[in-house]
C-alpha cells in the first residue's frame, strides 16, 4: 500500500470506530426506551418492597422495644417521601417529553452550569480516586437550554461515569464553538464505551434482583436512588426535548503516543443550540 495512502486508511478506521460507537449507543437507548413503562414499575418496586417489609416488621412485633419500633416508623416515613421524590421526577420527565409539562427554554450561561456540576460531584470523584476536570468556557458562551434541567441532565452524565469507574480521569469541557449554532460539551472518561451502556443491562437485570422481599431486621437500609440506566434515559429524554443531542464520538486522549488510553478513553458529546453573542 503506498504511504500516501496510509492517512486516509486512518481517518476511514476513526469514521467507522465513531459511525460503530454511535450505533451501539443508539440501539441501546431504542430498546431500553421501547420498555419505558415495564422499567419504570422494575424501578419503583425494589423500595416498595423495603418500605413493605418495615411495616411487617412492625406489625408483626418484631421489634424490641418502642425505640426501635420508632426507628422503623421513621425510616419507612424517609423511604415514603423518597419514593414519591422518585416518582414526580419520572411523572415530570414523561410530560415534558409528552409535551404536557413545559420547559422554559432560555439563554443559559454555560461556565456557571459547568462550575455548579463541579461542586456537587468533585467530592465524589475523589472519594472514588477520580480525577475529575472541569473546565467552564468563557463567560458570554450561552446556550438554549431549560437551566434546571440541564444541570440535571450533566449530574446524570457525570454521576453515571463516576458510578461505573473506580480510578482514572473525567474531563468536562467545551471545545470551540462550531459554526453550526450548536456548542458540543463533551465529557471525556477513561472507560470504555461499555460504560454508557452496561447501566442498561444492570436495569434489565432487576426484574430478579428486586425480588428479594423484604428486609432482614438489623441490615443496612439504603435510600431508593434511580438507577444509573434510568439516570441514562432520563438524561437522553430531556436533551431531546430541549433539541439536542447525546452521542458517543471518537477522542484522542492529550497525550497520542499512550496507547492504553486511547484504547479506554471515551467521549460522550452532549449538543445544545448555541446563542449568537450579539443576542445575549
């Protein structure tokens, strides 16, 4: 094969890892979206379970003493408001993607969503000897987005990739804007692609898992939290609902010639519509 030809060889093998990335996401997020409703009542059923079983432990006089007794009332109250929390976040979700519950699109600063997102995850990176860099664009970057709900939509991202990774660096950043009028945040993981998706198959798993019945008095009780693959799909709906779009894309990690990273460093581009800065 002559030389000359060797870079176009390249840029034909990145197109077909980033084209092959994109479809395996993509197809993911189909089949779990095409089981929204079966994955919701997966989801919920597990705490109710919990809650179910500390109310037997009560009324079949299991506990102690009234102290305990009262322990049990008090933990089942917390799990109650916890999963009615759970369920309005879903319920919310559902008619915004419906369009029964409205979002209010408007200018948003990026740098100050990307510095909030740091100071509510960076503590959990680090407890987990994550590395995690977040680097905020300049301060007339705007984007067309619902506030809120991009804030919780980049938790999401970068909670999935903490949660999935034991040791390594997380990088959130803004490249250039493009001349398209959409701005790329891209988070940047050294994991592989399997990542974004084995959230997914954890949630298909469930249907066994939840079926545990109810506690054993003096076990750890752990709060309801939405799954990671929930988190996921949560994320895609909302993104989608304020035109944009999540993919997976090809990177390069800073230093080329590092072979192990590149072969582990994954980048999940989140598009937003970009304000033109005259406007802000």
């Amino acid at each position: 094969m002559p030389q000359d030809a060797n870079p176009d060889v390249t840029t034909i093998l990145e197109e077909l890892k980033q084209t092959q990335m994109a479809y395996h996401m993509a197809t993911e997020m189909s089949q779990f979206k095409a089981g929204f409703l079966a994955r919701t009542s997966h989801e919920l059923r597990s705490p109710l379970n919990s809650l179910i079983g500390l109310h037997q432990l009560i009324l079949s006089d299991l506990c102690d003493d009234p102290e305990e007794e009262r322990e049990f009332i008090a933990q089942a109250h917390a799990s109650a408001l916890k999963l009615m929390q759970l369920i309005d976040e879903i319920i919310a979700v559902a008619k915004t993607q419906h369009g029964t519950s409205r979002i209010e699109i408007q200018p948003v600063e990026l740098a100050k969503v990307l510095e909030e997102v740091y100071n509510l995850t960076h503590l959990q990176a680090a407890n987990r000897s994550i590395r995690l860099e977040v680097s905020p664009p300049d301060r007339e970057i705007y984007v067309l987005a619902d506030p809120r709900r991009l804030q919780q939509v980049l938790l999401n991202l970068v909670d999935t990739a903490i949660a999935r990774m034991n040791e390594g660096n997380i990088r959130v950043w803004v490249p250039s804007s493009p001349a398209s009028g959409y701005i790329h945040i891209w988070i940047d993981a050294e994991c592989p692609v399997s990542v974004w998706s084995e959230p997914v198959d954890l949630l298909k798993e469930q249907k066994t898992s939840e079926l545990g019945g109810a506690p054993r008095k003096g076990a750890p009780r752990q709060m309801p939290q939405l799954s990671e693959g929930m988190n996921l799909l949560i994320a895609q709906t909302l993104i989608e609902v304020m035109q944009g779009r999540l993919e997976v894309v090809a990177a390069q990690p800073a230093d080329a010639s590092n072979t192990s990273a590149a072969q582990n460093l994954t980048r999940l581009q989140f598009s937003l519509p970009l304000v033109p800065i005259e406007t802000t």
